[in-house]
C-alpha cells in the first residue's frame, strides 16, 4: 500500500540569508538524489525570511510520503546545503490510509520525533467503512 496523504515542511536556516547565493543553494536542491518534483518545490520555496536566515515553507496534500528514514535523509542532505537548521524548525506529514501522523523538530541535538499517532487496523479490513 502506498503512503499518500499531506505534509508540512518548516525549516528556518541558522545561517544569515545571502541573495546572491539563493539561485546557487537552489540548484543545489535539485541535484539531490529525491523525487524531482517534491525538490523542484522545495526548492522554489526557499526565502529570505524576516529575520534574515533562510526559510522553507511547503504544504502539500494528496502527495506520496518518503518513510521515516528517507524524510530525515532528505532533511539532512538539506542540512548540507544550508548549515544547519535552527531549534524549533520541524516537519510533519499525515498518511490517510491507514492513518498516522509524526511531526519532527529540530532540537539541539538533532531531529526528535516529538508527536507520533496512528490507527492500528485489521490485515483484511476494509478501510472504506471508515468513513461510515
């Protein structure tokens, strides 16, 4: 069964913000090894946020959701582009079917998991009674 439902990605650089660089830090995104598209809007969404460090902001729905593993792969190859990102950045994704839910922050010795929810479901259940 595929992983599709929704995620959120929040992450603030601790690194001041050069807009010289932003087309350079851009194509590096593309050059990682990971869905070509889900890096085409990371990398589209890279900013100079308000307090002068580089921000990320994406929020997708109806999306297939890389494994606990592959998220953080991604986050720390992203971490190698930009430094290191600030306490208090995080992600988060929602599965639909069957449904689970983590959201990670930055802390000060890495990514922690820090909410984590999910059903548990019959091998043979029919999840279109779910909705009933």
């Amino acid at each position: 069964m595929s992983n599709y439902g929704s995620f959120q990605i929040d992450l603030i650089s601790a690194e001041k913000a050069d807009e010289t660089k932003l087309e350079f830090i851009q194509a590096e995104i593309l050059k990682l090894n990971y869905n070509k598209s889900l890096l085409e809007k990371i990398s589209a969404s890279v900013e100079a946020g308000k307090m002068g460090l580089w921000e990320i902001f994406l929020e997708e729905d109806g999306v297939e959701i890389l494994d606990d593993e592959d998220f953080l792969n991604l986050i720390s190859c992203l971490e190698s582009i930009f430094g290191q990102f600030d306490q208090g950045s995080n992600y988060f994704w929602t599965i639909d079917l069957p449904y689970s839910s983590k959201v990670w922050e930055k802390e000060s010795e890495g990514w922690e998991l820090i909410f984590e929810e999910e059903n548990h479901y019959e091998e043979n259940e029919d999840f279109n009674l779910w909705d009933e």
